[in-house]
C-alpha cells in the first residue's frame, strides 16, 4: 500500500505523475477527474515529451471544463508513472489546457478504475493498493 497525502484544501484533488514520451519524461500535476472518461495532457507537455498532433490515432472537438469546444487529439505516450506505478502505451487526450494554467492535464477515469483506492477527504489522505 502507498498512501499519498493530498492537501484537504484544494478544491479538486491533485497528484504527481510522469510521463514519458518519445524523447524525454516529464513531470506532470495532474487534477484526479473521476468525471474525465479518459487521462488528458497539455499539448505543450505533449509536445515537449516528443509527440504532435501527427502521431495522433484520432482527432477530436471537445468540450472541456471551460465549456467551450477545443480542438484536441488522442495519441498513446508510452509510460505514465504514479503512486508507484507504471502504465504503459497510454491513451492520452491532448488539448491546449490555456484556461487552467495551473495544471498540466487529468488523471482519468480510464487509469483511475483500474487502481484500488481509499480515500479519506477529511484528512486528505489517497491510499492505493
């Protein structure tokens, strides 16, 4: 078990990964979305990892948290590392996330279910198993 302390204030809970692309890794603070259906990245993290909208497997209009539509596009990065754990060949969602500045993606419902969690809010406490 990994326990990972978040800060019980923040608004939205948010966690460390890092990613790893064609050329380099990076770090990345991610907002943990369990509404987001799939792991989303900046596309300036995405880019600077060794990745463009060339390598994506399918373009896409979304509509984000912002609420207006952006163009993005899904492509797989080969590694996201978390709570010490590795997953590989992921499918991310890549959008320029230019209205939240503070982050740098979401950490989705797609990764999310396949990790055993407890949470404790209160006291801003993630335990995985």
């Amino acid at each position: 078990m990994r326990e990972i302390r978040l800060d019980p204030s923040q608004k939205v809970p948010e966690i460390d990964a890092r990613v790893v692309g064609k050329r380099i890794s990076a770090k990345v603070h991610l907002v943990f979305d369990t509404g987001s259906g799939i792991t989303q990245l900046d596309t300036a993290i995405v880019e600077n990892i060794g990745y463009s909208a060339r390598d994506a497997e399918k373009l896409l209009r979304v509509r984000g948290a912002a609420g207006e539509p952006v163009e993005g596009y899904v492509i797989k990065v080969k590694r996201l590392a978390l709570f010490g754990l590795d997953f590989r060949d992921v499918p991310v969602l890549c959008y320029d996330f230019d209205n939240f500045p503070e982050i740098d993606g979401l950490l989705g419902f797609d990764l999310i279910r396949q990790l055993h969690l407890e949470l404790i809010g209160s006291e801003g406490i993630l335990k995985v198993f």
